[in-house]
C-alpha cells in the first residue's frame, strides 16, 4: 500500500520569526497525534528559502520533514539567485516543489525546464514534487486528459523507470488553487487514475502502482477526509490551509484516519 504524503506549500509567507511560531504550533498540534516514527503518513512543510534552516533545527526531534519550493536545473556556478540541489540537500532537505503552476504562469517555467530540474533534484537525493494540473479553460475546452498527458510525458522525459518511482507527482488542477473551489473526490481520482494509467504505459505497472500521487487545490480540514479516501489520491499538497497549526494537524488526522481503513 502507498503511504500517504500530506505536505504543506507555503509560498511566499511567514519571515523567520513566524516560521519559528508556526512550526511551534504545528509541533504542538501533530505531536500528539503522531506516537512515533513509524506513521502511516509522511509529514512535510516547505518554508521559503529563507526559513528552511530553523525550520530543520527545530523539526529534529519531530517525524517532520522538510522541503524547498523550487531549485535551479543547475550544478553550480555563475547562476545570480539561484538555489542548488546539492545546497538543498546539505541543510536538510528531502524533498523538492517543482512546477508549480504558480512558476509555470509567473516565471514561464516548462515541462522542458521542470524535467531538468527534476532530474538534477534526484541526481542529489531530493525527491521531486512534480505540479501538474489544467486551467478552467482546458477543463471547460474538454481538454484535461490531453494537457496532463503532455505534462507527464515533459516532465519524466528520459528518466529511467527507477527514476520516475521516485518521483512524487501532484495534481493540482490550476483552478482549484487558492480559490477555494476544489476539485470533487471523483474529479480529482479519474485525473490521478489517468496519470498513474499513463504511467503504467509509459513505463510499468510496478512503477505506477508504487508512484506517489497527491492532489492540491483548496484542499482543507473540511474536505481532505473524503479527498484522501479515494483510491488513487495518495496524499495532499496543501497551500492556504497549511499556514494554519490546527488545520494542517488536522488535514494529517484525516490522511492517518484514512490509512488505518
Ligand atoms: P491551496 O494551494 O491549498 O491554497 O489551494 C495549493 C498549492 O498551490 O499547492
């Protein structure tokens, strides 16, 4: 059985001082819940650049881990601004936000782009986050299959089969984000069918069946019980809601609930 990944995107909020008290309360709100190491769900927050090490010192004792939002496709070198794979790795980092429909709209990231970087985050032993999702107007156009399909195929691009079992894909279908419209359980779980099928062709059944899927878009404590109970939704990448302690615990709660059934 898939373990279920319930992570927390961030974006660009919360300054060093108020990552220390979200991560405060968030240590005080899941600790509880969770016993031990041994969970049925991984836990992980992504802090801006900026907090990633305080987070991780203050994460140590906790079964939290940590993320980036975003990396360069890059080694090293002359690259002003950029964050690298190996700096990621060298303070604590497992895993790794890339494509995010934000920085596919804002910053004209590509399939092209984000299969470079996914490749660089796994050469150093991140784990790749890959964003997929369509538009309202891809959706309406009748054209959601299509668009994922051309995103999945961009994005795992002459990766080996190992390769892509160790990526994790999300499923955020771009009008979903942020406006507190979600995608309905059936929705979202004919989309994940779709991509882990796609998968199954591409490279094998053993990869697809293995291949962690969550969904993001308006994903809260309200509704994660019944989107995290569908067969193929392994998980949930959580913007909005995981900047609150009590919400983010319990959006955990219910993925933990869920893995018990
Ligand atoms: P949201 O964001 O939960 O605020 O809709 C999800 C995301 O963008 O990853």
């Amino acid at each position: 059985m898939r373990k279920k990944l319930i992570a927390g995107n961030w974006k660009m909020n919360k300054d060093i001082h108020e990552t220390a008290t979200l991560v405060e309360q968030l240590k005080n709100s899941i600790t509880p819940t969770i016993q031990n190491s041994n969970t049925p769900v991984d836990i992980l927050i992504c802090p801006p650049f900026t907090s990633l090490v305080i987070a991780k010192m203050m994460i140590k004792e906790v079964p939290l881990k940590l993320g980036a939002q975003n990396m360069s496709q890059h080694e090293e070198g002359a690259y002003t601004g950029e964050v690298s794979a190996k700096m990621l790795k060298s303070i604590g980092c497992d895993y790794v936000i890339l494509g995010h429909s934000e920085r596919r709209q804002y910053f004209k990231e590509t399939n092209e782009l984000i299969n470079a970087k996914s490749k660089q985050a796994l050469k150093h032993g991140l784990t790749p986050i890959i964003c997929v999702g369509e538009t309202l107007e891809e959706r309406e156009a009748g054209v959601t299959e299509d668009i994922i399909k051309t995103q999945v195929k961009g994005v795992l691009s002459e990766m080996t089969s190992d390769e892509v079992a160790k990526c994790v894909i999300a499923y955020e279908p771009v009008w979903a984000i942020g406006t507190g419209k979600t995608a309905t359980p059936e929705q979202a779980n004919q989309v994940h069918q779709f991509i882990r099928k796609l998968v199954g062709q591409l490279y094998s059944w053993t990869v697809a069946e293995k291949l962690i899927i969550q969904y993001g878009g308006s994903m809260n404590d309200k509704n994660a019980a019944e989107l995290l109970s569908q067969s193929d939704i392994d998980g949930g990448l959580i913007g909005g809601a995981s900047l609150k302690a009590d919400a983010f615990a319990a959006i955990v709660l219910a993925g933990m609930e869920v893995a018990k059934e």
